[in-house]
C-alpha cells in the first residue's frame, strides 16, 4: 500500500522503491485525485493553522513577526512580478509556524508544506490576488499579538484557498 513493496505471483516480492518512503512518509504521491488530496489536507489544515497562527501571535518575538513579514512582502513582489512565490509562501507558514515556540509545529511543518505546493499547482497560481490579502490579515493580527484574530485570518485564509480548488474543480466536470 505504501508502494515500496511489489509482489508478483508465483515470483516473490520484490523492493521496487526506497526513495519513496524518505520524501513521501505520508503517502501522498500515490493518491491519484490532486484535487480531493488538496481539499483533505485543507480539512487537516483548517485543523491544525488557525491555533498555530494563535500561539504565534501570543509567543512570537520582534524579530520573528519581522521575518514574517518580511516572507509576506516576498509572496506579493514576487506574485507582482509573475514568478513563482511558492518558496517564500512555504517559508510564511514555516516561520509562523517556528514562532509558536513549539519543536511539534515546527516538526508538522512538512505536511502544511506539501498542503501548499499541492494547492498551488492544482491552482495553477490562480488566485494569489486573495492568498496576499489573506496572508497580510493574518500577518497583521499576529503583528498585534491578537491570537482570535490570527486564528480567524487563518481560516479566511484557507477557507478561500478551499473554495477556490472547489470551484476548479466543478469546472474540470
């Protein structure tokens, strides 16, 4: 199931893949629909940013609600530019992430990482105009040290992320 293991009958099994465990522990890579597997990991995601976003903005220092800000102005020059943000995007969440003061969320990172990359490509970059609205709300809130505010501009955030991979989708009906 995981696909490093391939049994052939009347033959034996045979080791077809080791590489695929190192860089997909998850198992993402072997879900066929990208569309359904970007709205399950918003579900996770919606389960988990919003109180990450939270406890950043009560636990983040100056220089780490800089460095946010700092990766948020990255994403929009870049998104004003036409070249890909999704590096920078990753780096966002990262850092929020890494100012909750918490190794767990930091350690969780890898997955809202594959969350992003994987909403972006299915997206096709396409709706980045409300991904640099959303990322400043929630910037903003943690600038204030308000963690409801933060929570909830996370949940706009993603909420309008999910929504618009629905939307593609029933266009692609």
């Amino acid at each position: 199931s995981r696909g490093i293991l391939e049994v052939r009958r009347g033959d034996g099994t045979y080791v077809i893949s080791t590489v695929y465990m190192e860089n997909d522990v998850l198992g993402f890579g072997q879900i066929k629909d990208r569309y359904q597997l970007a709205l399950d990991l918003f579900d996770v995601r919606l389960m988990i940013e919003p109180e990450i976003a939270a406890l950043a903005a009560l636990r983040a220092t100056r220089e780490q609600v800089e460095k946010i800000e700092e990766y948020a102005k990255e994403v929009e020059e870049l998104f004003n530019q036409g070249k890909p943000y999704l590096e920078k995007d990753i780096l966002f969440h990262a850092e929020i992430a890494r100012a909750t003061g918490n190794q767990v969320t930091t350690n969780l990172m890898p997955v809202i990482q594959s969350g992003i990359s994987l909403f972006i490509d299915v997206t096709d970059y396409s709706i980045a105009n409300k991904t640099i609205v959303t990322h400043r709300e929630v910037l903003e809130a943690i600038k204030r040290h308000d963690p409801e505010g933060a929570s909830e501009a996370m949940k706009r955030h993603l909420e309008n992320n999910r929504i618009q991979i629905k939307l593609l989708m029933k266009k692609m009906e």
